[in-house]
C-alpha cells in the first residue's frame, strides 16, 4: 500500500492526499486497479492532471505542499524517512495557528476564525481598523466564500452528505456575518429541497457500500452483485452511476 | 519557404506556453497555483488546488505498470 493511502487514513481532513496517475493509463484502468488494491475509500483523490512538475528521477515520486501552497519536499518517498511525516504533522500544527509573521494584535482574531468563529474575527478585525486588520478581514471572506462555493459544487457532483456537513460548519461559522450568514441561508435551503432527498440517500448508500468493500475484496461476485441493486434502487441520481460505474470498472480485465 | 516554418514555430510556440500555463503555474509569492481541467475522482468539489490553502497536500505521482 502506498504511505500516502496510510497518510490519508491517518490524518483525515487535516492533509489531503493527490494521487496522480503519470503512465497515460485510461482513467477507468487506473480506477479500477485502484480499487482492487484497496487504496480507495479514505479520502484521497485521484486525476492524471500534474499540478506541478515531477523531477524526472523516476515513480514513485511524492510532493508535500505546505499550507501556503509551498513545495515542502519532493523527490522518492523512500528518500524521506520520518521527514515526511514530521512535514505532515508540523504543517498541520501550523495550520491550527495564525501564519508566520501575523501582528501580535491581529492573532486573536486568527484563533477566532481557526476555531470556526467567522464573526468574532471579523468583529476583532473592525476593531482594529488597520491595513493589516482589513487583509486578514478580506482572507477570512475569501476563505469561507470559497467554501461556500465549493458546498454548492458538492450538491452539483452529488456528494450531498458532504455539503450538509460543511453548510451546518458554516451555518455556526457565519452566524452574526450577515452578508455570508445569507449565502450559507440559500445553501441550507437548497439542501433542504425535496429534489435532493434521494440524491442524500444514494449518497449515503454509496459511502456505506465503499466503507464495506473498500478494504476487503472489492470486485467479489457479492459485491458487484450488490452494486448492480443499489444502481437500480438509485436509478436516477449521480449516486446511482457511481454504483453503475462500480460495476463496469469490476468488469475490466487489468492483466490486458 | 522560410516563412511558413517560421509560423509554424510561431504558433507551436504559443501552443506550448498556453498549455505550460494551464497546467502547472508556480504562483510569484504563493505556491503551487493550479485549476483541474477535469475535476479529479473524489475531488468532492474542489476545482482549484489553491482551495486546499491551510490544509498540507500531499501529492503521489505513480504509475500502474
């Protein structure tokens, strides 16, 4: 198993792990090789899109980005030693904390919005009515409309379990900002429609069937079995394709 | 005949940057900046790498075979 799967089921939502497949393999190959050695179902995502070069030294390689979108280390994984890991951990230790060089006034209102408290940062940042005060007041709006954006994509892609999650986050976080605290309104609303009831449903079906074979022997005849009925109960959502797909990708001979 | 090569190089040459910009762009001051042209598997609405800013990424480049 690749140490960054490992990484992934460590460290949650703390890191986000990027799988780039480089050999041109077609998407539903890789997929499905993916499944059958039980890298999926932790979070990871996957694409063959490099968002930066690799150094041409062979594969594997891994690229740790810091918070700031900084590359932190790249090169073979097997070269790092506990450096990857003490990366990770102390990168994620950062992002609990207000960046390097903040004002020392301005640090209360970064904890604030750390903790998920948008409005009492915004309120500390009007407070001080600085330069600086207005750049941390625009990045903690920037940051939280960009998860409002994103929750609506999540609605789009049906990862509706998802954007519940995050719209009640945002619900506690923008309470008293009254601009975003409106969007996150819409959003709840749109959540709330009757349209995306069965959307929720096969979106929880397929977390709970992935949960269930992820780890173990994901194409067993049971399995596909299984998939092939919850694609027909679920017919119509894009959760029902995932369970479609599911199927076709346990159809692919990998040996060809 | 010199003239078409010329454009031909020309045009390549643009081809070239456009793609360089549009899939891996270190940002001046900022890190890695990058826009998905396809959005990844699981990417549970994540369009732009820069989205992730305050999460530590880990990026694995590999191959099947």
């Amino acid at each position: 198993m690749p140490a960054s799967v490992k990484l992934q089921e460590q460290y949650g939502d703390d890191v986000q792990v990027l799988f780039v497949e480089c050999q041109n393999t077609p998407k539903d190959v890789y997929e499905a090789f993916a499944w059958k050695m039980k890298w999926m179902g932790n979070g990871a995502m996957w694409t063959t899109e490099r968002p930066l070069s690799t150094t041409g030294s062979g594969l594997p390689e891994t690229a740790v980005l810091g918070i700031d979108g900084s590359v932190l280390l790249q090169g073979h994984p097997g070269d790092f030693g506990k450096k990857l890991e003490e990366t990770i951990a102390a990168e994620i230790k950062k992002s609990k904390q207000a960046p390097a060089g903040t004002p020392k006034e301005l640090e209360k209102a970064w904890s604030a919005f750390g903790k998920g408290d948008l409005a009492a940062a915004i309120a500390e940042c009007d407070k001080l009515a600085s330069d600086a005060s207005k750049a941390a007041k625009d990045e903690f709006v920037a940051r939280t409309t960009a998860k409002i954006e994103r929750a609506k994509r999540m609605i789009e892609s049906g990862d509706v379990v998802a954007a519940d999650a995050l719209a009640a986050k945002l619900e506690k976080s923008t309470k008293g900002a009254v601009d975003l605290a409106t969007k996150v309104a819409e959003l709840k609303t749109k959540l709330a429609s009757p349209e995306l009831a069965a959307e929720r449903d096969a979106d929880k079906a397929f977390a709970s069937f992935t949960n269930d074979v992820a780890k173990k022997k994901p194409f067993e005849p049971g399995n596909v079995k299984r998939a092939e009925s919850l694609a027909k109960k679920h017919e119509g959502t894009k959760n029902g394709k995932r369970f479609e797909r599911f199927v076709a990708l346990a159809k692919i001979d990998l040996n060809k | 005949m010199k003239l078409p090569v010329l454009g031909l190089v020309a045009a390549l040459t643009v081809v070239g940057a456009t793609w360089l910009a549009s899939s891996a762009a270190p940002a001046a001051d900022s890190g890695i900046l990058y826009t998905f042209r396809e959005s990844p598997l699981h990417a549970l609405g994540l369009k732009n790498l820069d989205e992730l800013r305050g999460t530590p990424i880990v990026i694995d480049f590999w191959g099947k075979n």
